[in-house]
C-alpha cells in the first residue's frame, strides 16, 4: 500500500544519500583538478595522488551505504582525506599557513547541512580541523594568531552546528507535514479506520502481487437500517455508531486490510486458510456489532463474503461481495451470506 510510512531516518537517508554521493565526487574530482594545476608550475609528488584513489573508494563506500550513520561516517572519512591530500600540497607548494584556513574552511563549512544529526556536523568539522593540523602543523609566529585562529575555528565549528540544526528543524517540519498529509489521504477521518484509498490501493498490491499462499476472502459491511437512526436519533448519534462499528471492525481484524468505504460501508480483505475461517471472521464481526449497545440501540450489520477465484479481477471479487451483501440483507440482515462462484453466476 502507498501509505507503508517512512520514519524520519529513512526519509533523512533518502534525501541525503544523492547530495552525500555527488558531493564526494565532486570533492574527489576537485583534488584531483588541484593536484594537476599544482603540478603544471611544479613538481609534486605522485604519492599526493595517492589520496584521490582513497577518495574514490569512499565514494564507492558511500555508494553502498544503508544508514544515515554509515553517510556520516564515509563523509568524515572522504572529508578527511581531502584535507590531508590539500594540506600535504600545500606544503609541497612551500606557504602552508597561507592556505590552512582556506582549507578547513571550504571543507567544513559547506557540508555542514548534510548531516542527519547536529552532533555529526560538529564531530566532521573537529575531524577537519584535527587533520589538517596534524597535516600541516602550522607555526605561529605570534601567540595572537594562534589565539585568533582557535577563535575563528570555533566559531566555524558552531556556525556549522548551528546551520545543521536548522537543517534538520525544517526536515522534521517537512516530515511531520507529509505525515499529516498522510494521514488525510489514508484516513477516514471520522473513525480513523483506512480509508477507501488506503483499502483499494493494498488490495491491488496483493491481488497482483501472485505470491500469497493462503486464499483471499472479501468482505463487504453494511451497517442495517442506518437511515433510520440517523433519521430517528440524528446525525450525532449516527456518527457514533460508525464511530464504535469501526472500532469493533478494528478490533476483530488487525491482521487483515480493513477499511471504511464510505456511508455505513466498511470492508475487509483477509487472507485466512479456508472458507471456514473467513465465515468464521464474518460471524464474529455480526455477533460483536449486534452484542454492543449503544444509545439503547440494538445494532446489526450485514456482510456479504466472496472468495477470489484464480485470475479474478479486483473489481469482479468486490462486486460479488456487493451482490452477497444484498442477499445477507434480503435474508433478514444480521447475518452473513456467501457469494456464488463466478461459473455459477454466468
């Protein structure tokens, strides 16, 4: 069924997955460029290329990531190995103070909204800075300029952080919309039972899906002589009995896809072992509605049952049900009726 719903993670490494592998492409693609303009003025070392190999493993790690914990991990690696590979260059190139914040700064701070979690962010930006001082190990001429240094490194650090939390805020905000809107596409709003959408969608899934083992049972529900108490008691009390009807419904078929159609019309599809186990399920929905008062009311509900025949349609099986219903409710209503084969009705 389309309404199978994500959690905000998985929604998280969908959206990330794409930015995170293109991203590191591009990085490694960028060193690799830098390397080759730096080789032209003069020579470097070979073994510098060495780091863009590295980066194209990572990709590739990247590539076959499943979480948003394995995406930060091969992007602190890959980022790691940028730095490494733009600081050991900047050394070969004879000025690396000149370059050390440039470096950490390009690096850290434009991938600060790729991140799942703030923490993660803030851990790849230390990472950053932790090896390209390690790399260059930059000396300061004036305790000042290590003191300023330090200072700008901080703040990069929160305004990375600070830029990820608000990434994941407007994440969040969007993921709880989509849910809301989710629930409004997938839900009678009323009893709260899937709705007529929801039902239809998961019935074709398992009507062409072809894999299942046990036989397919529909059953369509009509509350009996709803007019009447809608007309006799008003619509407020009408809407409680669709109300608790839908909660015995839930109640007797959580394993099964059932739904409120629409009216006084709800529906199950079950998947059970045989006939008697889906006359079985019908007999307990009628018994459990007509066992619940409410108001004084004595309920009553009517249910026709159709097995799915090999290579029936959807709309055939429903409308078999349908025609099974109108015999229950000829029958006297408060009971169940099971629809004739489809070779019988032709």
């Amino acid at each position: 069924m389309q309404g199978t719903e994500e959690s905000l993670e998985q929604k998280s490494f969908a959206q990330l997955r794409p930015l995170k592998i293109s991203s590191e492409i591009l990085a490694a693609v960028a060193c690799c460029v830098v390397l080759f303009v730096a080789s032209r003025t003069q020579p470097i070392s070979p073994w510098l290329y060495g780091y863009c190999a590295i980066a194209g493993v990572i990709c590739f790690l990247t590539y076959r990531a499943r979480t948003t914990r394995e995406l930060w991990l091969t992007g602190l690696l890959l980022l790691c190995t940028c730095t490494a590979c733009l600081g050991s260059l900047a050394i070969a190139l004879g000025n690396p103070l000149l370059w050390f914040l440039p470096i950490g700064l390009v690096l850290s701070l434009p991938v600060s909204a790729m991140h799942f979690h703030p923490l993660q962010a803030l851990s790849t930006g230390a990472a950053i800075w932790a090896t390209l001082f390690y790399t260059v190990q930059p000396a300061f001429d004036r305790q000042l300029d290590l003191t300023l240094t330090l200072i700008l490194i901080t703040g990069s650090l929160l305004v990375a952080t600070l830029v990820c939390q608000t990434f994941c805020l407007i994440r969040k905000d969007v993921f709880d919309l989509q849910h809301q809107l989710h629930g409004m596409a997938y839900k009678d709003t009323l009893t709260g039972l899937p709705n007529r959408r929801a039902f239809i969608e998961r019935l074709t899934a398992t009507v062409e899906d072809g894999s299942a083992t046990s036989p397919l049972f529909f059953l369509m529900l009509d509350i009996d002589d709803f007019k009447k108490i809608n007309d006799g008691y008003g619509h407020d009390v009408g809407d409680r009995v669709l109300v608790e009807v839908g909660r015995l419904l839930k109640d007797r078929s959580q394993s099964h896809n059932f739904a409120r159609l629409g009216g006084e019309e709800f529906a199950v599809a079950a998947q059970v072992h045989d006939l008697a186990a889906a006359q079985g399920l019908a007999l307990a929905i009628v018994e459990a509605v007509n066992t619940s008062p409410l108001y004084g009311l004595t309920l009553s509900i009517s249910v026709g049952v159709a097995e799915r025949e090999p290579g029936e349609s959807m709309f055939s099986l429903m409308r078999r049900a349908d025609l099974a219903l109108y015999d229950a409710k000829s029958a006297g209503k408060n009971r169940f009726a099971m629809a004739p084969s489809e070779a019988a009705n032709a």
